[in-house]
C-alpha cells in the first residue's frame, strides 16, 4: 500500500503517487462525470440501481419489510422513492417517505430527484427538516425528511396513515433519531401490516436489522391481515465507484487542520484533475481550514498553477442556500476544494471529487449517567467511516484518499461505531415516546437497547421538570407542550417559563442561539483580536446575555456580514439561528403563549433560564493552583448542586474563551460542557444566578439553607 510522506514536504511526488494525466498530453484530463452530457433519464438507466428496479418493487410488494443494502454510488436514495412513485405507491392520495439522517443529505437528495423527476422542490417532490417545511399538502407524492422530523408527524398522526412506504435511509449511521424511528417503525406495522418499510444502507449489518423486523412467528389477526410476506427480504445492488487509492502518514501529525489544508494545497500544485473533499470534525476546525485555504489560493494564484482554488465549507450549522453552494460545480478555471464534517460521509454526493483528506476523526457524544454530563469528543472514526469517506473519491473516476494518520493507527481503529443511542443523553427520546403512548421505556423494542441507567436519569431529569408526573405520564399541559417543541426538553421548559416571565421575546432568541454552533469566529492566532471583540457586548451575566447582545447589534447594524465579520461574529450562524427563531415564534403562537420583552430586565431572562437549566446549576467549591500556568490567579474549580451519584464528584471549571473566564461567580447554570484532558470538564454558554432563584424554580429539588441553595 502506497504512503506518503508528511504534508509540508514540497518536493514533486511528495505522496508516493503519480497522477494520471491524458496520454501524450501534458494538460490534465478535463471534467470527468461520463454521464453528464445524456439526458436525465439515461443517466438515471445507467445507475446500477436500475438494474434491479423490477427485484426491489417485487419484494416490496410481497414484503412488508425490504432490506436493501446499495453500495456508494448505486443510486439507491435518489431512484428507489421515484420506482415506487412510477409503480402506483402514490396513488389514491398516499405518500413515500424516504427520512436520512442528515438536513443536508434530505435536501440535495430531495434537488436531485425533483430534477429527474421533472418538478419543482416542494411540489410533487418536497422535503421537511427541523425548522423548515417545503411541501405542499395534497400535492407531495415524495417527501424526504430527517428521521426526528417523521417522528415529530406520529404526534399528529401515530400510525402514518399518510404514508403507504417507509424508507429509512443510511441506517448504518444509528443515529438516536434512526434506532428510535425503527423501533416506532416495527410498532406501527404490527397495527397496518400494510405498511411497507425499507431500512437502506451502504455498510449495514443486514441480518441483525431483518430479524429486528421479522414478523413470522408473530400471531393474531392483526399479523396476518395481509397476504405479505412477513420475514424480510434482502437485497443487495453494488455500487458505480472505481476505488481509491488510499495513501497513509509515515508519521503522526500534531495538527491535522494545517496538515489536511497541506495536504489539499500539494495536490493541487500537481495539477491533477478533480476536486478536493476534506473531512474535519466541526464547524470551528473547517471555519478555519477554509481561512487557510484562502490564504493558500492568493500564494497560487501568483504561481504557475493551471486552476484557482475555490474553497468551500460544508457543516451541519450552515444556512440551506450556504450548504448548497458546496454542491454546485467550480466556476470554470478553479478547483473546488470543499471542507467538510461528517455530514459529507454519507448519502450526499459531491460531483467531481476525486481527492478525499481524511483527518480520521469526527466529533461524537459521550454521556456519562452516573455524573448525569454530556461532553461533545473529538475521537477516532471507525474503518467503516473510513472506508465511506474512502469512497467519496470514487464516485466518478478511480481516486485518491490520503489518510492524515500512519497504517499501524489505522488498524487500531475500532471496526464500527457504538450506536449513538448507548451514548446519548436520552430526555428528549423519552419525551417523544412518551408523547406517542409508549409507556414502559424498557419493553419498548429497541435495535440497540440503551443503558439502564441513563434510562433512569432520562426519567429523572423529566420529572424535575414537572414534564412528567408521578404516573410518568406527560402532565397536562407542560409535558405536552414541551413534547410539542422541536427542542431539547430544558430549552423548552425555559421557553415556556419567559411567557409567564414576560420576557419570551428575549428568550426566543436565546434558545435559537443555543440550539447552533458558537456564533464567535475564532481564528488561528487571533485570540486577543476575538476577545476584544467580545469584550464590546460583554456583561457580568454571562455568555448567553453576551451573545444576546451581540445579537441586537447585529440586527440594529442591519445583519451585515461584513459588520458580522468585523466583529468577529459568523454571519452565516446568526441566520441560520434567525430562521430557527422565526419557526420557534410561529410554535409559541400556536401554543397561546404571548411574545412580549422585558424591556431591558436581564434578570427575568436570567430566571427563565433557571427554570429549565436548573439541573446544571453549579457552585463555586474551590480555587486551586493551575501548574501549566504559574502566573495565574488559578483555576475556579464548581461543583454540580444535585447529586451525581457515587464515586468522586466530576471537576467543573469555566470554559477559557467564556466571558465569565476570569471572574469568580458563587453560582453559575451552563448549557454544555466538554472534557479536557486535564479531567476538568469546562463549561460553555455560562450564566450567572443567584442561589435563591433555584428554589423558586424548582422548589421539589431544592431547598433555601440561609442564603444559598441546597438539594432536597
């Protein structure tokens, strides 16, 4: 297996590759996608998917459940709803679902097939994520959604009466929302066996999930209802993708942001042809790969490369019109170099790429329920994400993947990823369950069945919010209305507690700003130029009064994103919170709750978030010596107010780049936290409060101890 030497190295075959060039000709091979110049129909025959369109509507119409597993680039998302739409699936008034895991993936894949099927988005082909509806009612034969977003219409209607198929695409990735979707999937079947489902995916274990599925013992009149067959068919359609070459560190790198922007700048000197996809972790890493690459593209631009670089992010916070203009080809005369998170590993394709730099790594939830904390990790991908990634470089011409870590750590890499529901915090899955009848948490059919004791602190957390009673049922009208928000069940309660507050106008935007990434830029080596930038807006109240603050700037300065740039603020952040706000007006209108403002009162928009974050609520226990910085005054250390069970109690300490960093709140709430390696987890979006708010938020959890707050 070829390897190539540390990115930085600027000699000519630096990776241990040659690249195909045109024989006879010194002049790279121009556009590659074959298929491009046909009709949309031809390329459409030429999907090895169509090879099978006759076996795939065969078992859907004798199975209620279809397995189908479509390898990378067999054109299984885009022609599948569009063979049961041709087939009569959408007849009499019925739809076909098809849900993805992803927002970006339901959108370019609900693009592409409106364009093959010769519609406008939104008519007979349509899309629903988080936030955002393009459908019209009666019109929409083909609705393409995100797997929370289907969950969300059982609340309206449990059964899917709308809906005569089912498909559930890139299962592989057991995302919360999928493994919930399936097993709400199985339940709803037992009731209309005329249901069909088709769980899809590139890398599944398809037996595990055709015996989730399989009916055939099951008896009663309900099972048999229809003449189907009830063991699931499988089916498996290979993939159009020529390989890659995959190409490995000979050594570590300390930094894989420069080393991928390195790594992408050298192929590009070779002028060979093809795009560049990089693979980064989250939005602030591919913020910055994509300033360095700019700063990259004006060294080349004065060399004798034959292309211009053309830059683009790709990552799950960005507004709809920025993702898309990732998937747009490069302007003639430039190549596109798209930087991405994971978003990019499935399901959505990226014309012309035939160069992928993999960093290996990819952010992931960690929950432990003992301490009852969450923390985002950066941590090592699986070989099975590696290999997906692998195969974006494929699609249309043999590839190239440069792997940003040595062969040997290669192979250390776990085989499959742990399934996000047996390391997520479970609250806001419970509440939907629980909003559609489940009742028994633990006897509800699960792929992958979760912990028992993040289970119990999923029903803890609810009931102190008062969402659930002492029955554990939805209390009237709380745990409804908050089942009945798109949003994490805290977010929620503080939501509704502002309209009693008088400050729901205030707080509608701080929960839209909680609910995406930082809206601070922080680039390489500007720290001191970012916190002066904060320092404009900041209060003694904390990051979330700050960011609201920068905010109302924003909106007086006319949501300029030059202005937003100038003040080190991501403009393309601020409107996507702003489309997230307008959804949560229309919601909270819906619900009866008036929208008013305190008028300046921070102190009640302080208080409504008490109401719903009281759970992370922390005070100050201790200041110790910080040994990596002598010169410090020290670290802060917190403790959490409520219990976190045996064991020692975790270390909490305040994010550096908080506003609240160097000062010393007795009392502080925070939105998130994340594990250093110190042990510390350091808490993000802190708010202060004074201790005898949280008794009146929460007088069940605790009580007043002379001036300060104690657990019952």
């Amino acid at each position: 297996m070829a390897v190539f030497l540390r990115p930085g190295e600027k000699r000519q075959g630096a990776f241990g590759v040659t690249f195909d060039l045109n024989a006879g000709s010194s002049q790279p091979v121009p556009i590659f996608n074959k298929n491009e110049s046909l009709a949309l129909q031809d390329q459409r025959r030429r999907l090895p998917a169509f090879q099978h369109r006759r076996e795939i509507l065969y078992l859907v119409e004798n199975h209620a459940t279809t397995v189908i597993i479509g390898e990378t680039g067999s054109g299984k998302s885009t022609q599948i709803p569009q063979y049961l739409l041709e087939s009569g699936w959408c007849s009499d008034g019925r739809t076909v679902a098809c849900t993805q895991p992803r927002r970006v993936a339901v959108m370019t894949v609900a693009a592409r097939v409106a364009e093959e099927a010769g519609t406008t988005l939104g008519q007979a082909v349509g899309y629903g994520i988080r936030f955002e509806d393009v459908t019209t009612p009666g019109v929409t034969k083909i609705k393409f959604c995100t797997d929370g977003v289907l969950m969300r219409e059982m609340f309206e209607d449990p059964l899917l009466t709308q809906y005569s198929v089912v498909m559930v695409d890139e299962a592989h990735e057991r995302s919360l929302a999928t493994d919930t979707l399936l097993g709400l999937l199985k339940k709803v079947q037992r009731v209309r066996p005329d249901l069909r489902i088709i769980v899809a995916s590139a890398t599944l274990e398809a037996d595990k999930v055709a015996d989730f599925f399989d009916s055939s013992t099951v008896r009663g009149a309900k099972a048999s209802a229809a003449d189907l067959m009830r063991k699931p068919a499988l089916l498996s359609i290979e993939g159009r993708t020529h390989g890659s070459q995959i190409h490995h560190l000979e050594q570590p790198c300390s930094d894989y942001v420069r080393a991928s922007v390195q790594t992408a700048s050298d192929i590009h000197r070779e002028d060979a042809p093809g795009d560049i996809l990089i693979f980064l972790t989250g939005q602030q890493e591919v913020e910055d790969a994509v300033a360095l690459l700019e700063e990259e593209a004006r060294k080349v631009r004065q060399g004798r490369a034959r292309l211009r670089m053309a830059p683009a992010p790709l990552y799950a916070g960005l507004p709809a019109a920025a993702q898309l203009a990732a998937f747009e080809p490069a302007p003639r005369g430039y190549r596109k170099i798209v930087v991405a998170t994971n978003i990019a590993e499935t399901s959505v394709t990226i014309e012309g790429v035939c160069f992928v730099v993999d960093c290996c790594f990819a952010k992931q939830t960690a929950y432990n329920p003992l301490t009852g904390l969450g923390s985002l990790l950066v941590a090592p991908i699986s070989r099975a994400s590696a290999a997906q990634r692998a195969g974006r470089a494929g699609r249309i011409r043999p590839g190239h993947c440069f792997r940003l870590c040595t062969e040997a750590e290669f192979q250390q890499l776990p085989e499959a990823t742990v399934p996000e529901m047996q390391r997520s915090e479970l609250a806001g899955t419970v509440l939907q369950l629980k909003a559609l009848g489940v009742d028994n948490m633990m006897a509800f059919d699960w792929l992958a069945p979760p912990p028992a004791e993040t289970m119990v602190r999923a029903l803890e957390l609810l009931h102190a919010l008062d969402a659930l009673g002492a029955d554990a049922r939805l209390t009237e009208p709380l745990g409804q209305h908050l089942a009945e928000l798109p949003l994490d069940p805290r977010l929620g309660k503080a939501l509704l507690a502002s309209g009693d507050l008088g400050c729901s106008d205030e707080v509608l935007t701080v929960v839209a700003l909680l609910s995406v990434q930082s809206i601070w830029l922080s680039p390489h080596g500007q720290r001191k130029a970012l916190d002066a930038a904060k320092a404009k807006f900041a209060v003694g109240e904390g990051d979330v009064v700050t960011a609201l603050n920068a905010w109302h700037a924003w909106q007086e300065a006319g949501r300029l994103g030059k202005w937003a740039h100038n003040h080190f603020l991501n403009h393309r952040t601020l409107l996507r919170a702003a489309d997230i706000r307008a959804q949560l007006t229309h919601h909270l209108r819906r619900l009866g709750i008036p929208i008013k403002s305190c008028d300046g009162d921070v102190m009640t928009v302080q208080k409504a978030l008490t109401a719903g974050l009281f759970m992370n609520a922390v005070q100050l226990s201790e200041t110790t010596a910080d040994l990596q910085n002598p010169a410090s005054s020290g670290i802060n250390v917190y403790k959490m107010l409520r219990s976190t069970g045996p064991g020692p109690a975790p270390k909490l300490r305040v994010h550096a780049y908080s506003v609240l960093a160097k000062t010393r709140p007795q009392y502080l709430l925070f939105w998130q936290v994340q594990q250093s390696a110190s042990g510390f987890y350091e808490m993000l979006d802190v708010t202060a409060v004074e201790p005898d708010w949280l008794p009146e938020a929460a007088p069940h959890v605790f009580h007043r101890v002379g001036a300060r707050a104690g657990q019952r």
